[in-house]
C-alpha cells in the first residue's frame, strides 16, 4: 500500500522561507521519479516540481523556478520541497505523489500572509 504523508507546511511572511518533507512507504522508492503538486485556491491542482529517482534531473514550473528546489533522501525515502523567497500567491496545500501510482497524501497547508 503506497503511502505519502506530507509536512512542514504553516502560516509565513511574504519572502519567508518553509520547507516541506514527504515521507513515503508502499513502493521501490529509490526507483521512482517524485513530484510536488500543489492546489491553490480556486485552481486545480498543478504540477510545480519533479525530481528523477536518482536524484540527477529536477524541472519546475515556471512560478516556482528559482525560488523551490526538490530534493530527496533515497535512504529514508523522503523527499522534499525548499521554498524561499515565498509570495503570497504561493498560498495553497502542497502534495507530494510517485511516478506511476495514483495515490495522494493529505496534503500540507501552506499560507503566505502579505
């Protein structure tokens, strides 16, 4: 059973800074590329960050770009998800999800205050 449970989100300052964890179990973690998603109000859900398995090729979408940066830990099957430099429109709830499988976690709020 795959598993992604998403944290680290809260209420920060314009130009503040969060980083946000997904620890997983369920699936080969090591061998599956990852992904933060996040859903900001009124929208849909959207792709914002991928990550390969290894660890060697990253891509954002363009709003994030240089402000985010995805990583990830293949020995505690953790990935992760920097944000500086955060603008009030990044304000949404963040969800991490594998390659290849169709389950989400709960998803973490994240809230930036102008």
């Amino acid at each position: 059973q795959v598993l992604l449970v998403e944290s680290g989100g809260g209420l920060v300052q314009a130009g503040g800074t969060l980083r946000l964890s997904c620890a997983t179990s369920g699936f080969e973690f090591s061998a599956s590329a990852m992904n933060w998603y996040r859903q900001t109000p009124g929208n849909e859900r959207e792709l914002i960050a991928f990550i390969s398995g290894k660890g060697g090729s990253t891509n954002y979408v363009d709003s994030v770009r240089g402000r985010f940066t995805i990583s990830r830990d293949n020995t505690k099957n953790m990935a992760y998800l920097q944000m500086n430099s955060l603008k009030p429109e990044d304000t949404g709830v963040y969800y991490c999800r594998a390659t290849g499988y169709l389950d989400w976690g709960q998803g973490t709020q994240v809230t930036v205050a102008s």
